[in-house]
DNA sequence: CTGTATCCTCAAGGATACTG
DNA sequence: CAGTATCCTTGAGGATACAG
C-alpha cells in the first residue's frame, strides 16, 4: 500500500491506494478486458513481472480486484468496476492537455495491443482477413506486424505467419498512433500521403472502419 | 516531474504528472480556494514545505497551476480546472469505498480548517459568533479550537481569542469527522448523545445549519 | 503460462533548521 | 509570509534470472 496521508479527506483515502506508480494503469488493463496475468502484462510491457504481480496482490488486498472462479483470473470487484469514472476522467484530460508524445511513448506492441480488443468484426470480412503494418521509422526488428482477423478473434504476430496479406498500412508509427488517438483523421493521412494502404481497391476503401478508436479520441480539444 | 510510463495512452500521461504523492491533494486545496502558499500548506500539514514549494513548481512547469498577477498566488489554469472531475470522481470513490479511518487520520486541524471554508454565512447570526468545539477523545494540546464567525468572515484559533463563546460543541473527533463527512447525520448524533451542543436554545438548534458538508458527503453509499 | 527470487541503485520525500 | 538549505533514510521499483 502507499503511505498514508493521514486525513479524512476522500481523495486523500483514494489516493493512498491509487498514487502508486503503475496502479491506475493496470485497472485500466483490466476495465479494457484484460483477466490473465500475461495480458495484463502486455499492456504494461515496461513494468517488471515482480512489480506487477505485487501491484495485483496489492489491488487484491485493497479490495479492488479479486480472483476470478477458476482463481487464474484478474478481475474487478464492484469497487474496482466503479473505478471507471475515474480513469474517463483521467483519459480525458490526458487526452485533451498533453498532446505531445516523445519518441519513447510510441510503442508500436501496444498499439497493436491496443487495435486488436477494438476491432468492429461486422466490418470485417468474413474469412480470414490479414493486414500488415509497416512503420517505415520503427527499427526493423519492430517494424512489420500482422494483425491477423478472423470472425470473431483477432490475433497479433511480429513475425509472418505466414498468412496471405490482405492489405497492407504503412506510415510512421507516429502517425498511427496521431490517428488511434483522434490527433488525425485517416482520410486526412491518407489524402496526405503520411499513411497508405495498399490492397483490393474495396478492401483499401473499408480499412478505417475496421477499427474502433477508443472513446477519448472524440473529445473536442482545447481551442 | 514523474517518471515516464513510455506510453501513448492519455491515461498514461496523465499520471505521468499526476501519480506523484501529494499532487492532487494540492490541486485539491487550490480547488477549495486556497491561493497562498500556507493556505496550501494548511490543507497539507503533513508536508514539508520544500516538497510542497518543489511541487507548486512542477505543477506550474506542467501547465497546471500558475502564478497570480501578483506574483503571489497559485492559480488553477484552465488544465488545472478541468482536473476538478477528476477530484470529484476520487472523491465520491473514495467516501463510497474507504469508510474506515484510522485513529491518524483524524486530524482537529484538518477539520476546522475545512468547515473554516464551508460556512453558510446567511445562517449564521449576524454580529460575532464563537463557537467552541471541545475534542474530549484528542489530547489536550489540540483538544479545543474556536471558530469565530463574523459576517462573511471565519477565523480559526487554537487558543482561546477571548471573545464570548456562543455555543459549544463537544463530541469525539471521529464523530465530527463521522457527521463531516457524511457518515452519520447531526440529527442521529445529537439524539444518541454522542454530540452535544450547548448555549441558548435558538442557537443550540441552528448550529448545524451553519456547515455546509461537503459535496461528496450526500454521496449514496454502497449497500 | 504464472508468477518468485534476488540484487541493486537511486532518488523520493520526511525532518529540521534557517533566511529574505 | 513565503519559501530555501541540508541532511538522511528507506523502500520503490528497475533488471535479470529462475521455478512450478
């Protein structure tokens, strides 16, 4: 546990719980769907295992998060469910006031991880459908991933599975990740030319709407 | 400023900033109304000064907080003042999920020094008011505080000023801080003994309508 | 796959005194 | 009133290897 404030105040109690480095990050893994150590552990590639597995024993303790039935499970109580407001509250803000991201804030494993759990299936064409990424700025050993889809499952690979690509995207992480965020519109990158698609002219054409963006990227920004 | 997470998540990067031990109590405090610096440090006793001077600085480095057209004072920027539902969303988690509090966390100081600030001042009679709360369950040194009451001003003292006290209130901290935050009515502490108010009658009864509780103190609690 | 065990470093922040 | 200066400790957490 953090170290107490020593006060009645309500969010001084919360935050002695949720101050600590990594905390809010995992119930954000968690609130994102994440149940199993090992996916949590993909949301937060920079945390060591150690680290992680107190930080569960810790929201565990604190009531926030409990084992599942089978005991193998990550998953929030009522507690930890009524979490969410608060981290809406905190992407939004984020969102809106910090709009510059390092170099070392763009990871293409976790926006791969990130728009595999949001794909719109219904989009998706039945069958199996492969897109290759291509980050012309990314180091070669990170440069090319496949998402592979197929109704109902997504899965991610960083090395080629050896699947017919349906489409490839390239463009700069950085650009993805402008668009992931709402920071740029597709249309706008791909009328630009900062992001291309390369396939069937009707698959190239329904790519954007495969993907769901997560909800803080419709946020107005600040004038 | 806090360490990086190494993440494009706005969540992440709000806690970049905001995950730092006693940054949002101060953000907190310059919600509540406090400008100058020992205003700030009231809500904070437990800090050092030096660590609350290094964060008034980080906080202004990050665009949240800046300095008064004097000089003199700490102001909410606009950022600032969109993280009030942050604090609002930890707030009414933490009065919904943290109910017990420990015997430190009942702080005489903090609490005057909160209801200081929340006065109905349209209740309260005109002329000076004094009221005397007596803490019998807090050590002597800190078991008696004034609170003198002027219209549309309020002053705290831990010593007698002097003046004539109107009312008296005496009860054990917990309970004040119990009714102060919601968790038990003026009306059932009275009747159980547990609080006791005494001096003229028409006072005796108005006294409670003299605090306003704080937002989050109306919040339903968990079944 | 789901974590533990170990080691190590650094810096966060608590305490206290002091200054313009 | 509004902070600095200084000292000191400890435990947070990063890194890496290993185990059931």
């Amino acid at each position: 546990m953090g170290a107490s404030y020593y006060q009645f105040c309500p969010v001084a109690k919360a935050m002695e719980l949720l101050d600590e480095r990594w905390t809010l990050l995992i119930v954000r893994e968690l609130m994102s769907g994440s149940e199993r150590f090992n996916e949590v552990r993909r949301g937060v590639p920079r945390m060591s295992p150690t680290l992680l597995s107190k930080r569960l024993s810790q929201l565990v303790r604190a009531g926030i998060v409990t084992r599942g039935a089978d005991g193998d499970r990550y998953v929030l109580t009522p507690a930890g469910e009524e979490l969410r407001p608060v981290v809406e509250a905190l992407a939004l803000w984020g969102i809106r006031w910090i709009g510059e991201l390092g170099d070392h804030d763009l990871d293409p494993k976790l926006l791969l991880w990130d728009m595999r759990r949001r794909i719109d299936h219904d989009a998706v064409p039945d069958g199996r459908t492969v897109v290759l990424f291509g980050f012309p700025d990314v180091p070669v050993r990170e440069r090319h991933w496949w998402l592979v889809l197929a109704p109902g499952d997504a899965d991610v690979c960083d090395m080629d599975p050896g699947f017919e690509v349906s489409v490839t995207v390239t463009g700069d992480l950085r650009q993805m990740v402008r668009i992931w965020r709402g920071d740029l519109r597709w249309e706008d990158a791909l009328r630009s030319g900062e992001v291309t698609v390369r396939g069937p002219e009707s698959l190239r054409r329904a790519v954007p709407g495969w993907f769901v963006l997560p909800p803080f990227a419709a946020a107005p920004r600040p004038a």
